[in-house]
C-alpha cells in the first residue's frame, strides 16, 4: 500500500494540460492569470504629488521660509509651472508636480497667511513627498506574472493599465459522481435505512469556493449503468470525482469499471485513516478521483490529493503549514492519522485543537473542524506541543 | 490623533443592524447562517455498518470461528435478519445493520471458502465497526449554530437533514464611490497628468471575495456634486465605501459635506502609516468608510477597520495571528507602521518577508504582498524573529 507521501507524488506527478479563456476583468478575481501583464506607461506615469501641501524648489530651503502662493496645482489639472523660483504652488495628492518645483512640504509643516506660505522649518529634501516617475516599474515592464492568483490589489494593477479582458486558466470540466443504493435527495423523506445524499453537495460546494462550476450526477450501485455512464463521463469531462464504490464492497464496481474501460489506475490504497481506499487514474487527460464514500474521507481526501494537483497543475505555489497541538494524543495503527481540528490562532502560534468524533462517517464533527493536521505512521503517541502539517477544509479566515 | 486600537475600537462599537434572506443551498457557500439547523431524525439514522465485511453477533465470538453466509445485507437494501446465530450475513459499508447482528469483521480479516467465513482472529468486540445509531447527535440536536460561516462541511451537514433552502445574512447594501478629477476609465486613453481608476475595482473586487456585490459610482472633486450625490448614497445605502477626498486638500471636501449631511464624524485621522486621514462616520444606520486615496492606504483600512466591523457584526469570530520578521526594518515616526509583506509559511512558523517599495501609494508592490504586519508606534526597530500583528489582504491560501 502506499504512504500519504508516495500516493501524493503519485498523483502530482500527473500534468493536467491548461487551457485559457479570456474574461472581462472582475470576473477575473480569484482565477489564475494566463498572461504577464505589462505596464502600458511608467508607474507613476508622471512626478505624482503624494501630499497636500505646497511645491517649491529645493535649492530655495537654505535661502528663505517665505513663499508667496501663485496659483494652485489640483490632482486631474495638466502641468502647471512655477514662475517665479522663489515662490510656491499649493499642491494636492495626485497631482503632478509642477514644473519648476522639486519638492512638496505638506500643509502641516506651513502656515498660510495673507497667501504667503511660511516653512514651520527647512528640514525639507529635494524629490521629498514626490513619488517619482518610473520608480515603481517603467513601461513595458512586467508588473504581474502569469501564473498568479488574481486577487483585489491584482484587479487594482490590471485597472491601472487599463486591462479590460483579461486571459486567464479555464477551469477544467468537472462531474462529481455518486453511487450508493442508499441515497436518496435532499428534498426526500428517507427511509429508515436511507440517508440523503451530502457528498455532491459538499464537493460542489468545495469547488465553488475553488471557482469550479462542477455537474453532478447520481448512478445507482449496477456494474452495467456504472459502465454505461462512466463511458460518456470520461469523454465529456477532464476530471471525474467519485465518492465511493472504490472500497472491498459488493456492489464497489468502481475499481473494476474503470480497468474495463482503459482507465490506467496509479493509486488504489493508501496507508491512511481515513481515506485508505482512495483511488486515482487516469486515461489520456481525463483524470479519475475516487473518493471513498464517508464525509469525512472524502473532503480529507478531495483536499489532501486532489487540491493539491489542480493548484500545483494551475500554477500556486504549495505553502505548508504546521499546527501545533493543543492535547496529546495517541494512534495504535501503523497508518498517517488525518486528525481533525479546530485552527486557531494564538499570536504567533497555529493551534491545532482536536476535534472529538466518533469515526470517519461523522459529518457532524467534520462541519465543526476547520482542518486536519496528518499524523505521522512511524509514530503513535503525539504530544501537546509538537506540531503536524495543517490541511485546511474550510477558507481560513483570519484577520 | 486616534491610535490604530482606538480607531478599531471607535468603528467596532458602531452596530451594524442585521437583515437576513433565504436562498436555495448551493448559493449560501461563504455566507453567515441566520438559523440553527437541527438534526431531523438521529445521526446516523440507524446503526450505520462502517466496513465492507461480515456481520455476526459478538457472543459467537468465543465459540467458533466458521460461520456459514446466510445472505447479504447492501447499502440502500431494508434491514434483513440473521435467522441463525451461528451464521453471519455479509454487510456493505453505508448498509444498516442487519437483526441479530452487533458487529462487523472486515474482509480483511475474514477468508471465506464455498459460503463460509473464516475468521483470522477472535480479537472483536460487540459494536465494533458500526456507528451506532445517534451517536453523533439525536433528533432534534442543534447541528449547526446560527451565526457560522457556510463552507463545505456545513453544506454536507445541511443536505443530510433534508436544508434546500437555508437562511443566511443578506449582504449590507454597498456604494464604492471614487473621487479625484486625475481618474479616467479603465478603457480610456489617459492624458499625461492623468490615471486610470483603480481603487473602486480593487474595493470592488475585495468586497467580492466576502460575497457582497457593491455599486461604483464616479463623482467629480466638486462639492456641490459631492453634497448633492451623498445625499441620494445616505439613503439608498447601508455603508458607503470613498476612496480619496478625506485628507487636507483643498478639493478634499467629503469631511465637510458628510458634516453638513448630519453624518456623525467618529474618527478622522490615526496615527498610522499609510492611511493617517481614515475617516468613518455615521448617520443613523448608514455607516461612510473614508478611505485616503493612494491604493496600499485604501486596502490597508479596508481590512484593518472596515472588513474587521463587517465580520464581527456579522457574526465572525476575529482570530488574531502574527508573523515573523525575517529581516531588520525601522521607522522613525511614532505611528503604527504597515509594513507590505509576503506571508511565507515555514512549519510552524508564519514568515513575514517585507515587500519592498517606495511608498504607499505603489500598487505593483501591493499587488506583490499577502498582507501587512502592524508594526507598533512606540518602537522604532523591529528585529528579525519578532512577531506582529498580520492582516491578510488576499485570501490566504495554504495546503
């Protein structure tokens, strides 16, 4: 069986092939950018004033504290000009610096009488309070690279440049298929040995928070059917999830299926709790993630292997995390434990505060966590204190 | 002058009434429930048979080892009955547990020979490898509490109990008005004194990422035009967001016409860099944001003050972390400095590597940070390995 590490290389080393589309600017945010956007001028385009106050020229400092106002420069007015050295211009933010003048000392530091600006003191430099032309990127430069997560400051760059549309990674076409006999709809009263389905609706939710608008589709536990739709599935989708039907079960015609259908298994069993039967192919660049049916193995799983691959493949880079445990705990099997918890922080501490369960079905349990921390195989007992690489489940929120 | 915990404090004191809304599951991902959701029937809703194996009762344990199949007990099928004790029936992981029966024995650790099950041990204990029947809650039980932020788990619990339509707060109603006569569209062609808007798309988009659609609106440095809009904004809003216009520029009217409008001042200014002229006030149940016009300036009190209010009316728990100077840096003033940085996760260490840049009013390095850190006022260095306080601008995103 493999270990978490050697399933997740095995599933990494998979290259999802990336496709683009181009989309107008704010449905951009929180998609991958596809292009080096580049600066269409300097960034400042001009000498920017960057406080209110009044511009004068440096060499001026030494000579006087005197200097008479000839006019006003505002943010939006085209360059003005200071006649007369030995005067000033009011100046406001964002406006460009007027000709003539090679500093700005802010309305805190002058008093304005009689329109006559009087320096409160000549502790000034040249270019202070002037964000220069070209000092942020000169034109032509690339100011966000491809590959990126477009974020609020991103849409505020691209913005600035004036990008419209923007070229960014397509998601890939996703269906999240569930089997099991007994499953019925959200909208339906169970009977007393059924339960209503909850895995599709938590892995679309998983992909929406991702930006994925995935299909979902139910198949009833029949090798036949199972065949019939997965036929169609592999051709019209890059990526299948399932949850279950991977297991040692009857009626688990997953495994089996996807063999008869050339699907290439790489990964079946992992040497984890939960999650062992997790399965992944592929066949071409349709790609196979078999989820095993509990709630809690399914989102550990979906996040643990599958998330991982689509953002390595999208271009994010991995940054891992360790949470420090807040209890000690202890583990008999000889398998990495995913242990979930609660994430909260502590000043400059990631605690990992474990939450109570009662197996890997609980989805109870698994609502309340915001993560689970992966606790070594080699190891058994886990101390108060020491610390585990942290996956999240949820969005971490913090301040 | 406020100091940064006064104004937070000045803002958090403010109450921000609550509406609430219904919407169909799927689209209350990443928004606040407004119910508790209980549990309608137990959870599981039966005894829950958690591996694919065979069932047998647990007092047969120490007379035998063979136990003849009597049939099979599937997932979705009606719970059958063991009509001979000293038989098993085989059971699929998700089926209920069959009569007569109190625990399952793996495949694993069973060999089974023309329709007879060999256990490889007697090591099993009465309920082992079931979940029993409300054990993780009972009808009734309140499984998700009022006030949490919906994300995949809390989708999962929500569609096993039979929640196609949930209540959750109905995002405050937002106008983002930009001011500065310097600012032309994104499509247009800027003259040189000129830039293109940024700041409204940006705010735009960081409201997006909390799930709230805001209006933008232009308005010209003209107080006449600002009063007259205000005014109209006062009304048809529940928090108006202004970037610009709230410093000591001649043009910078916003102060006064909000003033003249009955808006309560109840911060003007703090000790901070960027974003010293921070101005939030109040009239009635509207709540007006000023943020000072340079992008960093914007986007930092975005976060600091304004996302911060939000969340915490809204029912978000604030969850402070700090991060990790990876380099020496100094500030001369006594305000709380921001200082831009990238959020690198080292273990268990959250790193803070300083973005460089030449002031705050530079959106390519703003761009290029994950967050700030709050570098207090009373000191003037800051040495690597200290920790401060760190504020997300992006999404943080870890494994």
């Amino acid at each position: 069986m493999n270990s978490v590490a050697e399933a997740l290389q095995k599933v990494l080393e998979n290259e999802l092939p990336v496709r683009t589309e181009t989309v107008p600017l704010m449905n951009s945010l929180n998609r991958i950018l596809a292009e080096d956007i580049k600066a269409d001028r300097d960034a400042p385009p001009f000498h920017r004033v960057t406080m209110d106050g009044i511009a004068i020229h440096s060499t001026q400092l030494l000579k006087k504290a005197l200097f008479p106002i000839e006019g006003i420069q505002a943010a939006g007015d085209a360059q003005g000009r200071l006649l007369d050295p030995e005067n000033c211009l009011e100046v406001m933010t964002g406006a460009i610096l007027p000709e003539n003048t090679n500093c700005v000392i802010p309305y805190e530091q002058v008093k304005i009488i009689d329109n006559v600006a009087n320096l409160l003191h000549s502790d000034f430099t040249e270019n202070q309070n002037v964000h220069l032309k070209g000092t942020d990127a000169g034109k032509g430069d690339v100011l966000l690279k491809k590959g990126i997560f477009i974020q609020a400051g991103t849409i505020g760059v691209m913005a600035t440049v004036g990008v419209s549309n923007v070229k960014v990674v397509k998601p890939p076409t996703i269906t999240i298929c569930s089997t099991g006999n007994e499953l019925v709809d959200i909208t339906d009263n169970p009977l007393p040995h059924q339960i209503r389905k909850s895995n599709v609706y938590m892995l679309q939710a998983a992909l929406k928070s991702l930006g994925i608008e995935a299909q979902t589709l139910h198949i009833d536990d029949d090798k036949k059917l199972l065949k019939a739709a997965l036929e169609k599935l592999l051709h019209k989708n890059d990526i299948l999830l399932f949850s279950g039907a991977v297991s040692k079960g009857k009626y688990d015609f997953l495994p089996e299926v996807l063999e008869d259908l050339g699907v290439k298994k790489l990964v079946h069993g992992v040497a984890q709790k939960p999650g062992k039967p997790f399965l992944f192919g592929r066949r071409k660049n349709t790609f196979v993630f078999g989820f095993p049916g509990n709630p809690a193995s399914t989102l550990i799983c979906f996040h643990l292997y599958f998330k991982a691959w689509l953002l390595t493949h999208l271009g994010k880079q991995r940054n891992s995390l360790f949470a420090t445990l807040t209890e000690d705990v202890s583990f008999k099997r000889p398998v990495t434990y995913h242990l979930l918890v609660k994430v909260v922080a502590e000043k400059e501490k990631i605690l990992a505060v474990p939450v109570s369960n009662s197996g890997s079905g609980d989805l109870v349990h698994l609502a309340a966590a915001d993560g689970f921390i992966s606790l070594p195989a080699h190891l058994e007992t886990f101390q108060t204190g020491t610390s585990y690489p942290l996956t999240f489940l949820t969005q971490p929120w913090f301040n």
